[in-house]
C-alpha cells in the first residue's frame, strides 16, 4: 500500500472520538495513524486469509500422509 494520501470524513461517536485520540496519545501517535494501521491490518488479514482457507480445506480432505516426512527443500520444489 502507499502512494498518495487521500483525505476522507468520519462519523463517530464524540465519545469514541475521544477515547482514540487518548489512546493515540498514550502510544505516541496521532488518530489518524491509528486508524490508518488499524484499516490496513483489516484489509491485510482479508488478503492473507486464503492460508487459513487452504489449511481448512487441507483438514476437510481426511487424508493421512502415512508417516511421510519431508524436507523442507521437498516441500518448497515445484
């Protein structure tokens, strides 16, 4: 992500407002980064879910490797 910065408008609660800009405070930051890092590591677990997709659909299939191991070479050759 990056590149330029858009400005957009918010609706929030006066007291929630508050209780942001107090935590930003307490942790050296402004509200508007806290609320930039929190929208990205929203966004970023959308984009990162398809690991916990595969590994539910891994646990689905009901196979067994049969004691199989292998390397870690094994595992990343294509």
């Amino acid at each position: 992500m990056g590149g330029c910065m858009k400005n957009i408008t918010l609706s929030i609660d006066e007291d929630l407002l508050q209780a942001g800009r107090d935590y930003a405070k307490s942790h050296n930051t402004s509200l508007n980064v806290l609320v930039r890092k929190l929208l990205e590591q929203v966004v970023a677990r959308k984009d990162s879910r398809w690991l916990e997709d595969t590994f539910l659909l891994m646990d689905k299939l009901h196979v067994s490797s049969r004691g199989k191991r292998w390397t870690r070479g094994e595992l990343y050759r294509v």
